[in-house]
C-alpha cells in the first residue's frame, strides 16, 4: 500500500499540471502562436512540466526568437506532447479494454501487462506524433500530405523513440522499485500515483530526448521552434 504522504502529493501534484494546462490553454487562445499546433503542445506539456512549461511559454512564447538551446528545449516539448497525449489515450484504453494488450503479447509472450501496455502506448504515441510533426513541417516547407507525412516520421521516430525510453526507464523504477519492490502495492492508470509517476517519467524523457532533438534540429530534419 502506498503511503499517504505519497498520495496526498500526488493529488497535488496532478492537480498542478491541470491548472498549468488550463492557463496555459487560455494564454494561447489569447495570444495564438505563430506555429498553429503550439497551441496545443504548451498546454498538454504543462500537464507534466506545470510552472516549469508556464514560465518557459511566458519567456519564450514565439517562433524565432530564442537561443538555440531554448529552441531545442520547445522543439522537446512538441515530441513530448505527443507522447504525452498518446500514453493517457493508451494507458486509459489498457485500462478499460484490456483485451486489445493480446495483440502486444499479453499475456502469451509478457509475464507482465506493463510491458504489453508500453507497447500500446509506443504505437499511440508516434502516431500521434507524427501528426504533430506533419503540422509542424508540413506548413513550413509547403508539402503535401504524402511527402509532409514523410518527413513527419523521419523527424519524429528517434526523437520520440528517446523520449520513451526516458519514461519507460523512470516507470520501470516506479513500477518495480517503489510500488512493488517497497510498498509492495498494484498501482495501475485508476490510480493517482501511477499519474504522478508518469508526470516525472516525462520529465525524464524531456532529459533523455533532448540531446536528440539538438542533433535533429542542427541537421535541418527537425525544424527549429
């Protein structure tokens, strides 16, 4: 059983990032960014990221005008709205309908669930981003839809592919480490640790797709934000 303090913060905690994603939702609704899915990635990140994306949007809402290492950072952030959004659509569909984790082996070829829920929420996640990307690059470099989806998922797959590994690397130390190994408690998606969790296994795959969005970035394949 988790802890009460543990509980309590994670309450709090996911209460942070709904307020940061509901003012962070009106301030771009005030003031629209000039690349139009913006709009939707400053919200969803303050999901996770709360005072930390607010004060990065209130010092560097626009396009163009940051240092690069901040360019790199909101560039981050645009894959991590993606998984973001693709890991509560994915996680929420394990939970309600866990007969679809079969198609990702369990529980023929996983012992556990979670590794066929990460595999879910993978399958959500670059599909949602790459959406992402193909309204980010597509606009920009007048594309189609074919070609705009191409680049889309060259620019996409290894800076979200890094941000997983990030947030399943942090998920796994809670799932194994501090719900089992030290609580000795089940925590799925209907419970507010597992969310409070996940909002630092984001921030841990901020850290871990940075350094790649950098690359990405210098090399033109990503654009800059």
């Amino acid at each position: 059983m988790t802890p009460n303090w543990f509980t309590v913060l994670s309450w709090l905690s996911l209460a942070v990032g709904v307020l940061s994603f509901i003012y962070l939702l009106v301030q771009v609704r005030r003031n629209p960014p000039h690349m139009a899915i913006m709009a939707w990635v400053w919200p969803i990140c303050g999901l996770f990221g709360g005072p930390l994306v607010i004060w990065l949007h209130s010092r560097f809402p626009g396009h163009g005008n940051a240092p690069f290492p901040v360019s790199v950072a909101k560039g981050t952030l645009h894959c991590g709205a993606g998984c973001t959004l693709g890991d509560i659509l994915a996680e929420n569909l394990a939970l309600a309908v866990p007969v679809i984790l079969v198609a990702f082996g369990w529980p023929d070829f996983w012992g556990h669930k979670i590794f066929a829920v990460w595999g879910l929420d993978y399958v959500f996640a670059l599909a949602i981003g790459i959406v992402f990307q193909y309204f980010s690059i597509a606009p920009m470099r007048g594309l189609g839809l074919g070609e705009g989806l191409k680049e889309a998922a060259k620019a996409d797959v290894a800076s979200l592919t890094s941000w997983q590994i990030g947030m399943y690397g942090m998920m796994a130390i809670f799932h194994f480490a501090v719900f089992k190994g030290l609580w000795g408690a089940e925590i799925n998606a209907a419970d507010p640790e597992f969310w409070f969790a996940m909002q630092i296994a984001m921030m841990a795959g901020f850290v871990t797709a940075y350094p790649v969005n950098w690359l990405l970035i210098r090399k033109g394949i990503k654009e800059e934000m």
